[in-house]
C-alpha cells in the first residue's frame, strides 16, 4: 500500500527538474516535541521531508543538488549508536541511508556544520521553506555567513533566495495513482470507524466513549494516529466548529457531529457525520439535515475537471440560501441574502479543503488572481453545515442548538470525481436504519 521507492525517486527527479540552474535544496525533517518534561509527543516525520524521501527519523537534513558529480541526493542523519538503538530503537545510519532510501551520499548530522557550507558553496541559488521555522531560518543563515567568512579565499556565496514550498506544494497537489490508494484505503478505514460509533451511540454515552471507538477502529486498521484531533460534538457542542473536548455525556434527543478523520502510511481521512444519539432525526433535526445534504451532493456535482475551486463553493450557498429562506430562518430575496453573506449566521465556513499528506494540504487556491481551475488528481474535502447558534434569538427556537456538517473527501478524475469515503451512511434513513439494526 505505501509509497514505493522507484516513486520517492521520481519525486525528486521531478522536483530537481523544475529548480532553477546551480541551484541547491535543503529541507530539514519534523522537530521533536516535548509533551511534558521528559516526555515527547509521538514523532510524525515532516509531510516534504517525507514526501521526497520516505525517511521518518528525526534530526535529518535532506538537500538535493541537481547536476552534482559526487551525487545529487544527499542526507545528514543520526550515526548508528549501539547504546541508542538499545533505549530508542533502530537508526539507518549513514550508510542505512545510502542502501535503503536511495541517497547518493550521507553524513552524520553532528557534521552538518563543517560539510554543508560545502555544498552550498559555488551553487548561486538555495531553495529552503523560507519563514516556517526561526530556528532553520537562522540556521541557513549561519552556513551561509560561513562561506562568506571565506571569500577572500575564492568562496562563492549564493547570492539568491527562492521559495521551496511554491514548487513542492505544487507537486503535491496532484496525486499519483499510488496516493489516490492510500487516500482511499483511509477513506475506508475512517468510514468504518465513523459506522462504528453510530452503532455504538446511545444516551449517556460520553463523547470521548465515542471518540474511543473511532480510534480503535483506525488503530486495528493500521492507521494509528488520526491524522487530526477528533471532535464529538453532542447537541450545543455540534455548533463549535472546533470543539475538541469530547468530555460530555450524549443526551436522548441530540444530535451528535463527529469530525474524525485517520492518518495512514501519511495521508489522510477527513470525515464528518451528524446524526441523533438515540438513533431517531427529530423533525426540525431532519430537515436540516436533508438541507445540508443537498447542498453536499450539489457541491460534489461541482467537481469536475474544467471548474473553478469556487464553484462547489458557490453551489452549497445558493442550496443552504434557498432552503433557509423556504424554512423561514432567513428572511429576504435569495441573491441578496448570497449578495450580503447573510447565510455566513449558519454557514460560515467554505466548502472545503485540498487534502493529501496534510489534513489541509498544500496547494495553492487562487492561481494569477483567478481561482484554481480543478484537474484530475486533485484530492478535496467537500463539506457543508448549517449551525443554529443556541443562542440565536432571531430564530425560532425549535433550530436552536442544532449543529450539522456532513464532510466527505473527493478524488477527481477525468471526468468528475470519485468519493472516497461513501462507505459510511449519509441519508437519514440509512443512519437510522444502522442504528436500529444495533
Ligand atoms: N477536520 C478539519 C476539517 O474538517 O477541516
Ligand atoms: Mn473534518
Ligand atoms: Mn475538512
């Protein structure tokens, strides 16, 4: 299922391909993160160090240096350290690095200082991720200062700068037939997990009860982290865009939203359903739901190949518009109420996002000041909501508290786009139905 090395390979040929002549790349791998004193946060590698090289130890420096004789692909990593290895686990090593991940050269990482300035010597241009991270920025600077230090003995420093993340982000956007598997194996995966927790819900179950499902079942998958922080949300909490406390109990008559998406071999799942913790939509709850269901499915006719990014925007808004109106929770002419964003009270999000190594993957959205025109290999969330603040005091109070997002993830093709997540119940009454059937 994962990415093969003839493909990292490719990556970096493409990538090499595109930089500018004399040109040389570095790109530093994932920091390590305390959680609380001695205790780290589990390592996840950084998605372009990885994307280029498959290799997920932290304290690594991969530089690329198109045209260079002694080999353009050279890595620091940790030397091999039998004492270690013996507390924390394997480590490639230089030579690992050389036998196992395709690079031309390697060194020690404790050496970075003395080597690279060497090999940033002579190149005109560096690419590096400019303004991520203070400490690498700071660092780039140091190596570069020590050529400087050198010119009166012939050193050449580079005398330009240039974006790395404008050609790499590019790259990622369109994805391999090879991504496209793992993207829909953890569409799978997540789509199981989401089905899991609707068996499993009823009233009084608490919301981390639920998250835990959904986290069993990603991890008995192979995918062992989700690849964002899960939220559940029952009844008011379903209205917080962001809630990620899960620490409530379900109560009968509620809905509960779960945003819960897995990460596996790097790429990621981003599911949202909604649906009644005692199984049963109530009226108010069904129609917005079927509302926002529509608009989904107006958004996912959107997709194709040819369309702007906005357009399964723009066809969500006119959908919820139309309906909010017909239900009287907005009130006014449909285009001047998508004229004057007034819908934003309910919908206040767009409809969705790029999605790849990065829950909210790289890519640029507008291109010379025109949306993004949508092509095949292309991976995007499609999710609409409608939320009625529980507060909201210009709406009967039948809608308040009710919070609503359903979220799938879309692949385009040549001629549409495939959804990747349609394994999991959408319409009411196959949600009921799972439900009952529990
Ligand atoms: N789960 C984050 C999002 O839906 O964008
Ligand atoms: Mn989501
Ligand atoms: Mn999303």
């Amino acid at each position: 299922m994962s990415i093969t090395k003839q493909e990292f390979t490719r990556r970096r040929k493409q990538l090499m391909a595109m930089m500018e002549d004399n040109s040389i790349a570095i790109l530093p791998a994932a920091p390590e993160r305390t959680r609380s004193r001695d205790t780290e946060y589990s390592f996840r590698q950084d998605s372009d160090f990885y994307y280029l090289s498959g290799f997920a130890e932290p304290e690594s420096v991969l530089v690329l240096i198109p045209g260079r004789e002694h080999g353009e692909y050279v890595l620091f990593c940790r030397e091999k350290d039998r004492e270690k290895e013996i507390w924390n686990g394997y480590r490639a090593g230089p030579e690992g690095v050389c036998a196992q991940y395709g690079a031309d050269d390697a060194f020690p990482i404790d050496d970075i200082d003395d080597i690279l300035p060497g090999l940033i010597e002579g190149r005109e241009r560096v690419y590096y991720g400019m303004g991520k991270d203070a400490d690498f920025d700071h660092q780039v600077m140091v190596w570069i200062n020590a050529i400087r230090a050198q010119v009166r003995t012939g050193a050449i420093p580079p005398g330009e700068f240039l974006d790395l993340d404008h050609l790499l982000h590019d790259m990622r956007l369109y994805k391999s037939a090879a991504e496209g598997r793992i993207l829909k194996r953890a569409g799978e995966i997540s789509a199981e997990a989401h089905a899991r927790a609707m068996r499993a819900c009823k009233p009084g179950v608490f919301e981390y009860q639920l998250e835990a499902e959904i986290h069993h079942e990603f991890a008995t998958n192979g995918a062992r982290f989700p690849a964002y922080n899960t939220i559940v949300g029952g009844g008011d909490n379903g209205c917080i865009l962001h809630y990620v406390d899960n620490s409530d109990a379900l109560k009968d008559g509620d809905l509960v939203l779960i945003d819960a998406g897995c990460e596996l071999d790097y790429y990621a799942a981003d599911i949202t359903r909604t649906f009644p913790v005692n199984g049963k939509f109530s009226k108010e709850q069904r129609v917005l739901y079927e509302l926002t269901l529509k608009a989904q499915q107006a958004a996912i006719d959107a997709i194709k190949p040819g369309r702007h990014w906005n357009e399964p925007h723009e066809a969500s808004v006119q959908v919820i518009t139309e309906g909010l109106v017909e239900l009287g929770l907005l009130l006014g002419d449909v285009p001047d109420l998508i004229e004057s964003e007034a819908y934003k009270e309910f919908y206040m999000h767009r409809i969705g996002h790029w999605l790849g190594m990065d829950v909210h993957d790289v890519g640029d959205y507008r291109v010379g000041g025109e949306w993004r025109v949508l092509e095949a290999g292309m991976c995007m969330t499609v999710e609409p909501g409608i939320y009625v603040a529980p507060d909201n005091a210009g709406v009967d109070a039948k809608w308040r508290g009710i919070g609503i997002r359903i979220e799938d993830d879309v692949l385009i093709t040549k001629d549409g786009c495939d959804v990747l997540t349609a394994d999991v119940p959408k319409t009411v009454d196959d949600i009921e139905a799972l439900m009952a059937a529990s």
